[in-house]
C-alpha cells in the first residue's frame, strides 16, 4: 500500500461548539480579557467603554506578542501557556496560569459583532494584530471554509489612536457592535469586577481600572455596610475588603474547614442587601480558584431550601482544584466538573458547613432582636416575631425609654402568645368534646329537694356547681355589656354555658379521670396569663410543665376520634 501523509481540516464552525456562543453576558467577557491580561504577566488592565458608539476597549501592559505568538498562541485554538509555555516576557512568571484548554478566547467573539486585536511586545515594536468579523465568520462557517483559508480583517487604526497613547507593551482589545448594547452603568460593572477577581490575593500589583478610575472594594460599599455576620474559614485573614469596609459586623464566627480552604461566607441583614444596583443580580456565595471565580453562587448545589441562604454570600478560596496536572473546569471555565472527586469532597464538606452556619444564624438573628428562619423556628420564636411584627405600631412611643421597655417585653409577650394559644385549643377541644357527649343543661348541684343550686359560701369557692357557675359568668357579662351600654353580641355563642368555663372546669366535668392533682395550678398561671400579668421565671417553668400535662390529656381525650360522640 503507498504511503501517504494525511493531516486534519478543521472547519471553522468547531468555533461555535467549543466555545464562541458559551458566553453570554459583558462582565463575563470583560472577566476572559482580564484573565488573559492576567496570565500576560500585565500589572494592569485599563477598561474604557464608549456607550455613544457601542464599544468598549481593554487594554494590559503585559508581555504583548509579536506576529508569531499571534499566529502560533493566540489565534492557535486549544494553545496551553501551562504545557507549551505563555507570551515572552521581561519578567518570570511568578503567578499561577488560569488558562488552561486555550479556548478561553473565544469569550471575546460573543458578545460584540466585530473584535479587534492589537499587540506589542516593547515601544521599539510596531503592532501587529487583526481584526474578526463575527459577521464573515458567519459566513465564512456556513460555506464550510477550513480555518486555514479564513484571513482576519485588517485592522482599523482610527479605532485605537487614544487608547494606545503611552502604551510600550501589552495588547489592546475592541469590542464593536456589543450585542445587547452596554446598558451595564460604572457602579454594577466595577461591583461585578470587585466581587469576581481577587487577583490582589496573590500579586498587590495587579491594578483593573475602569474609565479612568482604579477599581477597590469601595465599590462594594453598600453590601458591605449591611453585612451582619460573619463566618470566617479556618483563621481567613487576608481579605482588605473584611478589614476595612465591614465594619458594621455585629458578629464574627470563626469555623474550620478542611486545609486549603478560606474565605468567609457573610449574611446581611434584609435579601434585598444582596442587589447589585438595582439589576436584579445578588450576590452569592462564590468558589475562587488562583484569584479567579469559578463558580458564581455556589449554594445552587447543596439546595437546603431554607431562609437563611437568601441572606448569604461570601468568597471561598480552593486552589488545590487547580493546583495539579488535573483540568476540572468546564469548558465555559465558569464551572468545575460536577464529578470531580476533589470538587465533591469539597461540596459534601461546604454543605455540612452551610447548615451549621444557617443553624447559628438563627439564633444570632434572634439574638440582635431581628427574625430568622420562620419556617423551621420554634413556637416560641415565631411569637416573638409576631410580637416584633405587633410592636412596630408603638415605636417611637412616648415617654422616656419606651421603646427598650417594649424591647424587654419581648420574651414574656413571646411566652403568654403561645400560652394563650395552648389554653385556647386545649379548652375548645374540651368544649367540642364535652358537646359531641351530650353536653349539660340544667343544674347539677341542688338539694334533695330540687330546689336550686346549694349557695356559694365564702369558705366554699366550688359548691356550685359547673352549670350555675358558667350561668353566673354569663350573667357577669351582660352586666359588663350594660355598663358599657354595649349592644353587639360579644362571643360566637354567648349562651353556651361551655364557654365560660376553664380547663379544670371542663376536665372536672367530664369526670373520667381527666383531671389530675397535678393539673391544679393550671388556673392561677392561666388567669395570669389572660390578664397580661408578666410571669416569673418560676412561673414559666411551672405552667410549661403543667401544659405538657394538659396536651397529653387532650391528646388523649380526642386524639383518637377527633372529639366525635362517643359509642355508649
């Protein structure tokens, strides 16, 4: 057989699947040239946007390249600086590669129509570079063009006359015709850079400026005015933006984690507080690996569906998922491969992390006076969020220190709240039960002769019976409906004997062991607890302790046939 060399085409329509539609937004392309300004060794990246006209330029002063490294590295899809080497430059390579596949730069073609590359590798260079037309490269793909016959378009020099005033080295990109137009305002793009690149980290020298101005944690104000707590991961004392700008924490939390990881993981005070300038985007909990992140809100893998992860955000550092021969990112570059055995060790550890966070934070809320999680709180602390919630109506009240009086009712109102909703049910099962069984209706306490009810003396408080008893509170109430020349039907049944009696009453009533010795202080805790009285601690636990005793009974009582009649 003869022998014959063979060599791939590639056609140019490989572009799209591996890369050029996977980015969508303008931070994200705005973060690929950072990140290859980055890798170029540049000490900064100048951003210069032109809303009039569409486009935005970004500029480094890295190691630029001539015609060859253009050719043979920038414009050669799938080239690696890891293995094969990066852009020549003055200076080693002292900080760590976030390329990896070499195609990264396709970013640059999805958001704009046209992108034009200059670079020079010192003043005594001329530029060299090109200029994509993504609209010839769409057509240059649907006549199915290899990539070898595809020339770029020569470049515009009009486009570049300012931007390269004092500019020795380094590459400069054009974006034309941005997509979906640079609505994007200067505050929500530097919040965007502020929050995703923490190359500082690694070199102080690393500087991004945007229009003109250097790009700090200033930008990051506002969310960090209402950061409340903080949780910080294994001793994290690197961070400037922890330092500096929060410094309204009501309380910092340290937690370990496995060796390797840091950062910090926030809560603010109210969702909202995590907006990024009104845009509709929060921030959330971020992975960074080598500075860059890599994975935007994290949390969206271990959904625990609870509260508190509307509050959080937060910065995790894991460079040991880059730290080895091993590619664990997606090919977009902004994910890690879901089945990497590192990256699920890490997620199973952030996850018990997470949870034991959302629990303290429950009780740290409660302990600033503010609400937690609602839906996995207990009764006690749901009461002391509708009294919260309640006493919003007296703030400011007057009178000196009204409102620390309110605040110190807290507790006691949260307390007699869910006592009076336990004699509320409790009773009323009573009521339905006792009904359901027949009831009451005539005197069950006279003399042999049936004449009336034996009189009440002073030393006899229960020689009524229960029928004249609840006969007699009804009376008292039309007396007090009287007196205050009330017309309108108080209660749902006002003549339901029923209603007028407590717990002991009705248990007594039923007379089938319901009531028991130790059910006996039910009534002065109770009477206490309907006239708004503040219990002693004593007190609490007492009526606590009698309560567990009073449900058990009704649970008992009705638990079975729901307080139905029962068979004789």
């Amino acid at each position: 057989m003869e022998s014959e060399k063979y060599t791939f085409n590639i056609s140019l329509s490989v572009l799209n699947h591996l890369g050029r539609n996977l980015y969508r937004t303008f931070p994200t392309v705005i973060g690929e040239a950072v990140s290859n300004a980055w890798d170029a060794n540049a000490e900064n990246v100048w951003i210069k946007i032109d809303r009039e006209n569409n486009r935005f330029w970004i500029k480094d002063d890295g190691a630029g390249m001539d015609s060859e490294d253009f050719k043979e590295k920038f414009l050669k899809i799938g080239y690696s600086k890891r293995t094969l080497g990066g852009m020549t430059s003055p200076k080693p390579q002292s900080r760590p590669y976030i390329g990896n596949k070499g195609i990264g730069k396709l970013a640059l073609l999805s958001c704009a129509d046209k992108i034009t590359i200059i670079s020079r590798k010192s003043s005594e260079d001329d530029y060299i570079g090109g200029t994509i037309d993504n609209s010839g490269l769409n057509k240059a793909i649907k006549d199915d063009i290899s990539s070898h016959n595809y020339p770029l378009d020569p470049v515009n020099d009009s486009l570049f006359t300012k931007i390269k005033v004092g500019h020795t080295n380094g590459t400069i990109i054009c974006f034309e015709g941005i997509k979906e137009g640079i609505h994007n305002i200067d505050n929500f793009l530097k919040k965007i850079i502020a929050l995703h690149f923490r190359f500082s980290l690694i070199d102080k020298n690393f500087n991004i400026y945007l229009d003109g101005e250097l790009i700090t944690f200033a930008s990051l104000k506002n969310i960090a005015e209402k950061t409340e707590f903080v949780w910080n991961i294994n001793n994290w004392d690197k961070d400037e933006y922890l330092k500096k700008y929060c410094n309204k924490i009501y309380k910092t939390i340290p937690i370990q984690m496995s060796d390797g990881i840091t950062g910090f993981i926030a809560s603010v005070e109210f969702p909202k507080d995590r907006n990024i300038h009104s845009t509709g985007e929060k921030v959330g909990v971020d992975l960074f690996v080598n500075g860059r992140v890599r994975e935007t809100d994290i949390l969206k893998h271990i959904p625990s569906a609870q509260l508190p992860e509307n509050y959080l955000y937060g910065q995790i550092h894991f460079n040991a998922l880059d730290g080895d021969e091993k590619d664990r990112f997606i090919s977009s570059r902004e994910g890690v491969l879901a089945d990497d055995p590192l990256y699920k060790n890490f997620l199973s550890e952030l996850k018990k992390t997470i949870l034991s966070i959302m629990d303290q934070w429950d009780d740290l809320r409660d302990e600033r006076g503010k609400d937690g999680n609602f839906e996995t709180a207990s009764k006690f602390k749901k009461a002391k969020s509708l009294y919260r919630e309640v006493k919003k109506e007296y703030s400011g009240e007057s009178g000196e220190g009204g409102d620390e009086f309110l605040t110190e009712l807290t507790d006691d109102a949260a307390f007699n709240s869910t006592s009076y909703i336990e004699c509320f049910i409790s009773e009323n099962l009573l009521r339905r039960h006792i009904r359901n069984n027949g009831g009451f209706s005539e005197c069950l306490n006279i003399d042999l002769k049936k004449q009336t009810c034996l009189q009440r003396k002073p030393d006899e408080q229960d020689s009524w019976c229960k029928y004249c008893q609840g006969q007699k509170s009804k009376e008292g109430l039309e007396e007090l409906k009287k007196s205050a020349k009330m017309e309108i039907q108080v209660r749902s049944d006002e003549d339901d004997l029923l209603m007028y009696l407590d717990y002991l009453d009705l248990a007594e009533l039923i007379k089938n062991s319901v009531l028991k010795e130790e059910d006996k202080p039910y009534k002065p805790l109770r009477n206490s607890v309907m006239h708004t009285s503040r219990l002693t601690e004593q007190a609490k636990i007492k009526l606590t302790s009698v309560f567990d005793n009073v449900i058990a009974t009704v649970k008992k009582l009705v638990g079975g046939n729901g307080g139905q009649k029962t068979k004789e």
